[in-house]
C-alpha cells in the first residue's frame, strides 16, 4: 500500500505530521530553496524511476550556498535520503519529490545570514503537469522575469515564485496554457516553470545561463539529446521576442512537464501550429530514456525497487 511521507525534522513520517510552526521564518519571508525531482512508473518494468537525483541535489546545494544557509548539506546524504523517502511511499504510478531546505528559526526580521535552516523531503503522485500531445499555447507574460540584481533566477528560491505565479495566473486567466516571461532586458528568458528552446532553420537555440533562467536540468538532457541522437546543432544565445514569431518550431522543457511542444505564442502558430517534428521526435527520446526504455543512458535513472 502506498503512503504519502516526508522526510522531516530528521525523521520519517506521514505527511500530516510535517507541519511547520507559523512563525518559520521561511514562511514568512520566502527564504526557503526547493527542487523538484521526478519518479516515472515503467508498468512493464514494474519500475519506479528516479530521473538525474544527484543533479538536483547538486543544484539544491548551490542554491542553498547563494541563500547563506549554513547547515552542511551532502549531496551523497541527501540523494540517498529522497532514494529512501520514495521506496518507503510505495508509489507505483508516476510521481515527484520535492526536497527543500528552509530558514527554520522563529525570529522576526527578513536578515537571511543568521538564521538555523533545515532540510525537508516530501513525495506526492503527479501525473502530466501540461498536457504533451495537445501542444502549449503560450503568452509573453506583461510581468518581467525577476533579474540577478534583485532575486537570482537560478537558485530556486520560494519566494521568487511569487514572480513565476504572477506569470502564470495571467497566461492561464488568459486562456493560454502557460507564460513566457521576458527579462528585465526585454529578452526571453524562460516559462513559468520551465525552459525554452526555439528552432531556427535547423539550429536549437535557447537563452543563455545569463539570461536569468534557472539552469535546467531537462534542458540540458533535452540539447545533449538533439545533439547525439538527432545530429542537430545547440546554440545558447540571446532570443529576442519577435523571433519566437518566426520560428520554425519551439518546445518547453522541465522536471515537470518534460518536453512539450507549443503551438502558439501571443496567438501567432508555432509553424504550421502542430507539434513539431524535431519536437515530437525529442519528446519520444526524453520520455524512452526517463522510463528506463533507453539502456545507454540508465546512468540517469535510479530504480526505487529494483536496487
Ligand atoms: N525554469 C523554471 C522557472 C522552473 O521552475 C523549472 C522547473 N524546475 C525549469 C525552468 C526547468 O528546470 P528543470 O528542467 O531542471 O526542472
């Protein structure tokens, strides 16, 4: 039987016994940093898959170095934590777990360099985030992606979520299937939640680490993949707004909603406003290696069962 859990306060529990005190310093001021790691259910298998656990490990680490937390923070420890934490749950449906590492103490004032900070772990079943075959709408969200300068975009930082949530109520209030949100320069930087890659005459190009974007994890598997397995050229470049009108195909990549496909952008069609075929083709890659079905890259992937 499975069972919703959380790693918390150093232990396992249930998920109605990891609650936090109101005065939490991470829930008051947003000082909290978090990762989303997916599990894929092959039933053929009878395999729960645990897609690049140690990458966004790593990634939670540094964004937990650039917020000052001072806890000592293992990477080998806390992989091997959320490994245990999914084998306890039992899931055998497709899932995510979402690691954090929170300002725990109870003092009043935003300061983030003195403050006790924790590590948490919890699962839930998540099934697709965006639909993968009806291809995403999207819009050039009017709210500007948060720059370096004011929150870093690349440590995945609670409360810089307000700025993605802020994007994507819009998109969504809007009829569109998610935001694409600009920087502070008038550049594209990514999705609410996820990366973004535009195809131009042959050539995947999507907006460069400074660009202030989270450094994605999907989007580097989904480059390395075009490159090695479909022969196509990877460009990290600046991306201006009127080239995603343009475009011979564009395509969103996250922990989340993998690879998909968009069809539209500002009500303007992708191409011939169908998935493209390099999209597609891609997708069917991403998705054969997350569930276990491409044995050269099951270096990405940990088996919850079959260890
Ligand atoms: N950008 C943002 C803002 C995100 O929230 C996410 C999801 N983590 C991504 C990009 C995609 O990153 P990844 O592929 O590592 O999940």
């Amino acid at each position: 039987m499975s069972q919703q859990m959380a790693y918390f306060e150093g232990k396992f529990v249930p998920i109605e016994d990891a609650n936090l005190n109101v005065m939490t310093h991470a829930f008051n001021y947003g000082s909290a940093v978090f990762e989303g790691i997916r599990g894929n259910w092959n039933p053929a298998h009878e395999e729960l898959y645990l897609f690049k656990v140690r990458e966004h490990i790593d990634r939670l680490v540094q964004s937990a170095r650039i917020l000052r937390m001072n806890g000592t923070y293992d990477a080998d420890e806390i992989s091997n934590l959320v490994v245990e934490l999914a084998r306890r749950c039992d899931y055998k449906e497709d899932m995510y777990i979402r690691p954090m590492v929170y300002k725990s103490g109870l003092d009043i004032g935003p300061a983030i360099h003195s403050v006790e900070d924790k590590l948490l772990i919890y699962v839930r079943p998540l099934g697709d985030y965006l639909d993968p075959n009806a291809g995403a709408t999207v819009m050039t969200s009017s709210w500007r992606r948060v720059d370096d300068t004011s929150i870093p975009a690349r440590a995945k930082v609670s409360g810089l979520y307000v700025n993605n949530g802020l994007a994507t109520s819009e998109a969504k209030q809007n009829g569109m299937t998610e935001a694409i949100m600009l920087n502070q320069d008038g550049h594209v930087s990514e999705g609410a939640g996820e990366n973004l890659v535009m195809i131009r005459n042959g050539v995947l190009i999507s907006p460069p680490q400074s660009d202030n974007i989270l450094e994605g994890i999907t989007l580097d598997t989904a480059l390395f993949l075009a490159s090695e397995k479909l022969n196509l050229p990877v460009e990290r470049r600046t991306i201006d707004r009127s080239e995603l009108y343009i475009a011979d195909e564009l395509f969103m990549t996250g922990t989340a909603a993998h690879v998909t496909p968009v069809t539209e952008v500002d009500r303007v069609p992708v191409g011939d406003g169908q998935p493209g075929v390099v999209s597609r083709k891609l997708q069917k890659l991403f998705f054969d290696a997350i569930t276990g079905e491409l044995t050269e890259y099951e270096s990405w992937l940990i088996p919850v069962y079959g260890e």
